[in-house]
C-alpha cells in the first residue's frame, strides 16, 4: 500500500467526495419522487453549481494550454499532439455510432408504438430546429468559427475552440521568446494553481448541486417515463456500458492499464456527472487528476477540452439509436442503404456541438431536417425522457475523453506509467521494455482528502 492510499483510507466513509454525492442523489431521487413539486423547485441548486465550475471552465483550459505548451519546448510535438488527438476521435466516435446503430436494429426500442408522424405537435422542438438551422453551417463556417473575433469575446461565450486555438498560439509564442518568458509563464502557472484551488472549494457543493439536479429531473419528469419508454432506455444504457467495457475497456488494454482502476479513480466524477448530467461540471477537476496520475500538461490541456467537442462517444450513441427509434416508433421504414446514409451524416453533424443547451436534440434536428426520411416532429417522442438518456451519454463522454487523453499521453511517450500505478492503485503488469517518460513533469499537489474526496485505490 503506498503512502498516498494510506492516508485516503484513513478518511471517514462519510467525507468521502463520491459518498456524499451518492446520498445527495438518493435524497434527490426521493424528494422528486414522493414531493414533485417540490423536487422541481430544486434547480436552482444544480444550475447554480454548474454555473460555478463553467466560470472557472474558460481560464483553466486557457492556463492549462499556455503552460504546457510554453514548457514543452518542440512545437512539433504540440502538432502531433493535435492530429494523433483528432485520428483518434474521429475513430473512436465512428465506432460509437456503429455500436448504436447496432443495438437500436437489434433492440428495436420504438417498433410497437404505431405513432401517427402527422399528429405530432412540432412546437415543442422549435427551438432545437431552429438552434441546427443557426449551429450547423459548413464545414468552412465551422473552421472559420474557430478563429475568434475578440479574444475577449471568445472567454466571455465559453467557446472551448476558440480558447484552444488562441492558447497554442500564445504558448507556441512564448515558447519562442525562451527565458525572458518564464516570469510570465510562472505567473500565468500561479495563476493556474489559484483557479484550482477555486475549484476545490467549489466542489465541497457537489453533493449539493447533485441533489438538486436530480430532485428536479425526477420531481418534473417522473418515474413514470422510465416505465414508458422502459425499452430505449435500456438500449441507450445497456450500449454505453457495452461501449465503456467492450470498446474503450480493448482500449484501456492496449494502454496497459485496467479500465476498472480507472473507473474507480475518477467515481468522484462520474457520480457527479450522473447527478448534474453535465461533463462540464467536472472538466477542471478531470484536467488535474489526470495530470497528477502521469498524463502530461500540454497533452491534457489539449486533448481532454478538445475531445468536449470532437469525441462525444455518449452523444454519437445516442444520435443512433434516438434518430432509428423515431422511425421505429413512426413506422419510417428505412433499408440499410439508408441507415447507413444516416450514419455518414452524423459523422460530420455530431461534431461542434458540445457547449450548445440541448446539443443532442440540435443535432437530431440537423440530421434529420437535412435527411428528410425521418419526420423531425418525431423528436417529440424523446423530449419526455431526454433528461434521464443525458445522464447516460454525459457519463460515457467523460470515460471516453478522460481515456483518450490517456491514450495520446501513451502514444506520445508522454505517460508514466509508475506515477499512474501509485496514484490508481492499478496492478496491470509493465511491459518489460518499458521506457520513461518522455517529459519530466512535476505532479501537482494532492488534494485535501477531506474535501475532494478519497481518490486513490486503497
């Protein structure tokens, strides 16, 4: 037992981060249940929380990046980086929407519903319709998007691209300008340090803000939905699993390390992300663990937000199997020529969306709007269990981002492997011709047992 997982298991089971947030959930679960009115009035709760870490969301990606990249030294190294990131999304969110088509073909969740597409009410999804029309332009639109108009503007809109594309530039420059840029690299790392420190104190609310998000989910939707549309639900979170343990658990392997171990490491994490639904409320907290379990900072900085916007492996499932189940449940009938027509757009329409309210409804409505073989009104179908479909995608794209951050960390030399053992606990065998990492890197400091939680496999 190492000295780190020593002390955590000292830490009362009460004070354990993913302990409190669990009962937060259960007592959310309960309040929605047996008082809906009054579990609905708890979304301020799980809003205010999230708008808390979204504050921080902007300066500790655009640190993170800066920092990294102007240590770092070999520009060329950042774009590698940055393709071997991009190849491995664009691979790894492929297979996700095969693995939906899949299942919702096996599955067939809407088959059985017999719903008349021309007695649907389209209104309630105007505005998911009309946000595709604005939010999925072409691909030079897109590209041209990534340049911000005003830096400051770029922080003040959250825009994740933009920020990554300024913060490469401004690193890659400070890089150049070597020693008479370290005392403003210092400060911007000191900096960094604050807004971490911002963000342990902002999570001693977590359970708080879990509780709240899922006292009003349950409170406004109920548990009868789940009953209703029982069988999509089963498919969208039987795929995830499937996907996690199948698809990124071959992955984990071909790292060398257990996606269990992993799992357990970040269950501060992925409990929040089930109660908030929302990945973003764990971003900072996700860039410093992984960072301090071997990962270096460039490649953090860059692949974890990035993968936000162009890996939603969660999100691709559940474009899949959402957009098949509309045709199911309207009787669309639909060849595989088709589906598979359906799949290739979604392909190009599941990326860029990340950050939008409702990304996955926006990017329904653009596939199926441009598609016209599927009724867009059918989306009303899913706007009832929606809420409860997110919790399962948001918690798959953080396993997902997380791992492929790991994953170009490896491929990239940039991975201690001694520091991930120590740190997870992960008894997975070393290669015998294991080499050190390529970068020397400075873990931060361990967080405060008692207020992040216990993070470390006993």
């Amino acid at each position: 037992m190492t000295p780190t997982s020593s002390k955590s298991a000292k830490v009362p089971l009460l004070r354990r981060l993913y302990i409190q947030v669990l009962i937060g959930i259960l007592i959310g679960v309960a309040l929605g249940h047996f008082y809906p009115t009054v579990g609905a009035d708890m979304k301020p709760l799980g809003d205010g929380f999230i708008k808390l870490i979204k504050m921080l969301l902007a300066p500790v990606i655009f640190g993170t990046i800066v920092v990294g990249i102007a240590r770092m030294g070999d520009l060329k190294e950042v774009g590698k980086v940055g393709a071997k990131a991009l190849l491995y999304f664009e691979v790894l969110s492929t297979i996700a929407l095969v693995v939906g088509l899949l299942v919702v073909n096996i599955l067939k969740p809407g088959v059985g519903m017999n719903v008349d597409a021309a007695t649907l009410d389209g209104k309630a999804i105007s505005a998911y319709t009309s946000a595709a029309e604005t939010q999925h332009a072409g691909a030079v639109d897109f590209i041209m998007n990534v340049i911000p108009r005003t830096i400051v503007g770029s922080f003040a809109d959250g825009n994740v691209l933009q920020i990554i594309f300024f913060a490469v530039l401004l690193g890659a420059a400070l890089s150049k300008m070597g020693p008479r840029a370290k005392p403003f690299i210092d400060m911007i790392d000191l900096f960094l340090n604050g807004l971490f420190g911002i963000v342990k104190m902002v999570m001693v609310l977590a359970p708080i803000g879990a509780f709240g998000a899922i006292a009003f989910t349950i409170g406004k939707y109920g548990v009868g939905s789940l009953a209703s549309y029982g069988k999509l639900i089963i498919a969208v979170y039987g795929t995830c699993v499937l996907f996690i343990v199948v698809v990124l658990g071959t992955v984990a392997r071909i790292c060398r390390i257990s996606i269990f171990s992993y799992l357990r490491y970040i269950r501060d994490e992925l409990l929040i992300t089930f109660g908030t639904a929302s990945t973003e409320s764990v971003l900072p907290q996700m860039m410093s663990k992984l960072e301090r379990a071997g990962c270096e900072k460039t490649v953090v900085g860059m692949v974890l937000p990035a993968g936000y916007t162009f890996n939603p492996d969660g999100t691709a499932i559940y474009l899949t199997i959402g957009a098949i189940f509309v045709a199911q449940a309207t009787n669309t009938e639909l060849s595989w020529m088709q589906q598979l027509v359906i799949l290739g757009v979604l392909m190009l329409t599941s990326k860029g969306s990340a950050g939008v309210a409702g990304a996955g409804f926006v990017t329904l409505a653009a596939t199926l709007g441009s598609m016209h073989t599927i009724p867009v009104a059918g989306l009303v179908l899913l706007l009832g269990v929606d809420r409860f479909l997110n919790e399962a995608r948001a918690i798959t794209n953080l396993v997902g981002n997380g791992l492929a951050t790991i994953a170009v960390a490896k491929w990239e030399g940039a991975f201690d492997e001694a520091r991930w053992r120590e740190v997870t606990g992960d008894k997975t065998p070393l290669p015998r011709n294991a080499k050190p990492p390529r970068i020397a890197r400075v873990a931060p400091p361990e967080p405060d047992a008692g207020m992040t939680g216990d993070h470390h496999a006993a």
